[in-house]
C-alpha cells in the first residue's frame, strides 16, 4: 500500500517537475486554427454566397469512385470507364462542377469535369489551386494511370495544386483535393477552361484530338444535400476563393507567380485582421505558415517571393534559414507572423527553439522580434509581431550561441531539474523498500 502510494508521489513529482521547467510539450496546435469552423462561402468577383459541404459518411476516395483497368482489373470494362462512378447523380454533360466534400475522412475539395455516359464530346481544362494550407494534396487524380493514352498533367507545391485535363466523349475527368481543410482555410481556383486550357493547341500531346472538340460550357458550384445540392452557377472565365467564414468578412484572392504567391484582398477593415497565405520554396524544413495583416482598410494586393529583400543583407551577418519578401501597395503593414522550424533542422544547426527570432525590414536595417512557440513536436511552430513586412527572414537571435553537443544533453535547466527530481523520488522509493526488507 505504502510503495502505491509512493508511486503516486513519484508521478505527481514528475509532474511537478515538468511544469516547473517547462520539459513537458507545449498544446498541440494553434488556439485559433484549432476552433471548430462553422461556415464557409464561395466568391467569384463581388459576388459572394454562403454554401454547405456536401456531407456523407464515406472517404473522398469513395465518394469520387474513381475507375479504371488498374484500379478495377475485374470488372467488366463498361463499368471501369477512366470515370467517376460516385457522382454520377450529380453530373451533367457540358458542365463541371465543384464542391467541398466532408466526410469520414474529413473536407476535401471535389471537382468533377462532365458526364459518364452523356452526350458530351470531351473536353480540355486546367485548374491553378492557390493558398491550400502546407498539408494539401491530390488525394483523388482522375485519370492516374502509365499510358500515352492518359495525357492528364498533375503537379503540386507548398500551397498550391495543379492539373491539365483532356478527356474523351461519354467520360469525366476530375480529382479531388485533401489535407488542412478541416480548420480555417481560403483557397482560390484559377479556371482555364477550353481555348483558355495550357493544353489548347499543344500538339505535343499524344493525342491532341482526343476531345473532338468537346467544350464545357457551364461551371456550377455545388451546396447542401449531397442527393440533391443547390447548384450555383459560375463564370467560366473568372477565378472562384472557397473559404471559412462569412460574406461580410474581407475576402482573399490568391494567384501564382513564377516566384511565389499574390493575395488580394477586398473590403478589409482595419479592426480587424486579415490571414494570408505566403508562398514559400522547395525547403521543407523551414515555412512561413500566415501572416496575419492588421490595420488594413478597402482593398490591398501583397506578393510574395521567397528571396532575401534587394540591397539587404542577412541580418547581423548570420546566414538566415529562410526569406519572405512582401511588395504591398499599402505601407506601415504590421503584422502576426506565424512560421515553422522542424526539429531536425535545428538540431543540423546546433540551435535551441528559444534561439530562433523573426528579423523584420522596411528596407532599411533589420529588427529583431521575439517569436513564441506555439507548438512543438517534429516541427516547432513560433508567432512573432512585426511592424513591417517588407522583408522577413527567419535566422538565430543576435546573442544565441550554437549548441555544445557533447554537454547539451545535460545543459538544459529542464533536463538536469527533472533528472535530479527522478533520481530523488526513486532513492526514496528505494530507501522505503530496503526498509521493508530489513524488518
């Protein structure tokens, strides 16, 4: 009974300890990512409409039912047709449509590009998929096969999401998007749909005429019942930003440069802030997770490149991990940077996540900000406010020393308070049992 209590002691001093030294993990996630979303709209120019997932209890991958002679080697090939077989209830011949899923397997965003055993001729389409959050990817990709037959292009990078489609009479072709979108997100499609397609007129393709011309002529947006959905039609030949959120809050339209990202945005108001998704390059170590703009008031464009700001040097001549510059038609920005470190990145380094500072420019000298962490694990995830967003890097802080390797396994407070505490509670534990013994 004694060694049970004991025991309870041992734990609870473990506890103690952790708490005191801060060697216990920090709250997975980000307080305001973490909060349940409860709307979502759809906005293409000025206008704006609130919409609803499509909510089923199947994974995106069979709601979609995506076939073909690898996927369904058995079955007869008239139901195998290069297709989705999931939504034909909702398809029309000449028509894409587009749709955010949720189901067992949480949101995702739909899109699907005519009708299975319609009247269609085929068609040609390119989707540009901007601002996804660093999670997204292509989890349903129709067609997806090794054949000169399947010409469909699909690429994806750090916030962004690409295909090229070209299908035949009577088929679709589409896919399907997942990955972060279960907490706030804003993401914009970029259409180039028939003569606007990159694969209009190529006639590297092996087949250039393996849409006979077929057109899609209408672009509708799904909402509500996932039998019978409102459909909402859409211009053809103008961007569409799906986001959490309300039609009174600023809206955020994001486009793809040959160097990063451009955000714009509409109707802000400077009480309240506006989240933007920066682009970030090929380091997946190190990213610039949003920038959270206040002070902003009607309307705004920011680009993003991931480059050292021109002119500038790194700051106190530390080689930075990484660099966002921001070209804003709107000065004196001030900002909540949010930005991640992965671990094993600062270990190669030699660096402690407390070492870390975000450096801010308007061109002129660097300023350091303390940055938080606000999460930790295989990535340490920090928040730091800046008065500028001209120019950001992410290096160590002016007086941060690299880490002695051969000591730093006992050089953290943390880790000698809490060894200590253990080798305390266990010779008590020990000194009690020896005790028993002798009587």
């Amino acid at each position: 009974m004694r060694e049970s209590r004991l025991m309870v002691v041992l734990v609870a001093g473990l506890l103690a300890a952790s708490a005191i030294t801060g060697f216990a993990p920090l709250a997975a996630g980000n307080t305001a990512q973490d909060a349940s979303v409860e709307s979502y709209v759809i906005e293409q120019g000025a206008y704006c409409e609130p919409i609803e997932p499509l909510q089923t209890s199947e994974t995106v991958d069979s709601f979609y039912d995506y076939r073909n002679h690898v996927t369904h080697p058995d079955t007869d090939p008239e139901d195998r047709q290069y297709s989705s077989y999931g939504t034909t209830h909702l398809q029309e011949d000449d028509t894409s449509i587009l749709m955010l899923h949720e189901g067992a397997d949480g949101m995702s965003i739909v899109m699907v590009h005519d009708q299975l055993h319609g009247n269609s001729s085929g068609g040609i389409v390119t989707f540009d998929v901007v601002g996804l959050p660093a999670e997204s990817e292509w989890v349903v990709q129709d067609d997806k096969y090794d054949a000169e037959t399947n010409m469909v292009e699909w690429d994806s990078g750090d916030g962004w999401a690409y295909a090229s489609w070209i299908w035949r009479d009577a088929r679709t072709d589409g896919g399907a998007i997942q990955g972060g979108l279960n907490d706030e997100f804003a993401v914009t499609v970029q259409p180039g749909f028939n003569e606007e397609s990159e694969f209009y007129g190529n006639e590297s393709l092996h087949d250039p005429e393996w849409h006979e011309d077929g057109e899609i002529d209408r672009w509708e947006f799904l909402s509500g019942d996932a039998d019978t959905p409102e459909r909402i039609e859409l211009a053809l030949d103008e961007p569409v930003t799906i986001r959490t959120g309300a039609c009174d809050e600023p809206s955020v339209t994001y486009d793809r440069t040959d160097d990063g990202f451009t955000a714009s945005v509409t109707d802000a108001s400077s009480d309240d802030p506006v989240s933007l998704r920066p682009s970030n390059d090929s380091n997946e170590n190190v990213s610039f997770d949003r920038v959270d703009v206040t002070g902003l008031e009607g309307d705004a464009t920011f680009e993003f490149e991931n480059e050292q700001p021109a002119g500038t040097d790194s700051p106190h001549e530390v080689a930075s991990l990484s660099n966002l510059t921001v070209t804003s038609d709107h000065d004196d920005v001030a900002a909540t940077v949010t930005f991640s470190v992965s671990a094993d990145s600062l270990a190669e380094i030699g660096y402690h996540p407390e070492d870390i500072a975000l450096y801010a420019t308007d061109g002129s000298e660097w300023a350091e900000s303390n940055a938080t962490v606000i999460d930790d694990g295989e990535h340490y995830q920090f928040d730091a406010d800046v008065d500028s967003i001209d120019g950001l890097a992410i290096a160590p802080t002016q007086d941060a020393e690299p880490i002695d390797e051969e000591s730093d396994a006992l050089s953290s407070p943390g880790v000698v308070h809490v060894a200590v505490a253990i080798a305390l509670l266990l010779a008590l534990l020990l000194g009690t049992r020896r005790r028993r013994v002798d009587r």
